[in-house]
C-alpha cells in the first residue's frame, strides 16, 4: 500500500445533510455551513432550493446521514419541519439521525420543534465554531 493511500480502517467521517426545504429561497446560509461544516472534515451533501419534505427525507435515509440540517428562512418551520421529522420517524431514521435547525424560528416556537425531535436550533448569531462543535459532540456514534 502507497503511503499516500487511505487506509481501510479510518474513520468514516461525520456526513451531514443541509437542506432547503419549501419556498425558501435564500440559500447564503446553507452554503456558508456546507462549507464550515466540509473544512472541519465533515461529508456534506447539499440538497439545493426548494425541496419538499419527502425529498428530505429520502434523502437523509439514502445517504445514511448522522446530521440532518435544516435551513429555513421562510417561517413555514411549523409546518414543513414535523413533515421531515415524521418522515425520518417513518423509516426508523429519527433516532440515530442528529436533526439540526438553523435560520429564522420565533423564540415561541423553538420549544414545540425541540420537543417534536429537533436536538438544536441555531439562530442568527450562531458561531459556526459552536454549530461544528455541537456536531461532534453529539452526532450519533456509527461506525466510521
């Protein structure tokens, strides 16, 4: 084996969705964590604009992700969020899947999401040092 060649028992890295989900078409913050979230050695798939719930989701269970992160600018959180989180439910996804929110969500509402099966909700303000150490911290353990 060259000494420039993966070997067969790394890690496998922590692989994370970020999605867009809805009419959302503000998509500066998605890239912007895709992109922190690759430098700090993460596998990040990007859905692109304007996908449905059940896009998510199939996505999230095909690719085996440990971190789904939802991006929402649009206010409909209360709506299209309990779609993705029933969807994961539906294919025994939820539990080992690390269900990230980041954007716009009233105060008001952050507890309802959290208890439907959000784990954190990260609002404007949010360092992305703090969004990648929550990561590690508790994605769930797989073997990588």
């Amino acid at each position: 084996m060259s000494a420039d060649r993966r070997p067969e028992t790394a890690e496998r890295p922590i692989r994370c969705l970020v999605a867009k989900v809805g009419l959302d078409g503000h998509d500066r913050g998605a890239h912007v964590i895709s992109r922190a979230f690759r430098d700090a050695g993460f596998e990040v798939i990007y859905s692109g604009l304007h996908r449905a719930p059940e896009e998510v989701v199939q996505a999230a269970v095909q690719e085996d992700v440990d971190v789904l992160g939802i991006s929402i600018l649009s206010g409909a959180h209360e709506t299209l969020v309990p779609q993705i989180l029933d969807g994961l439910r539906e294919y025994g996804a939820l539990a080992d899947t690390l269900v990230l929110v980041g954007g716009i969500v009233p105060e008001g509402d952050q507890a309802d999401l959290l208890e439907q099966g959000v784990d954190a909700i990260f609002g404007p303000g949010a360092s992305m040092q703090e969004t990648i150490e929550y990561v590690r911290e508790h994605a769930p353990e797989r073997e990588r």
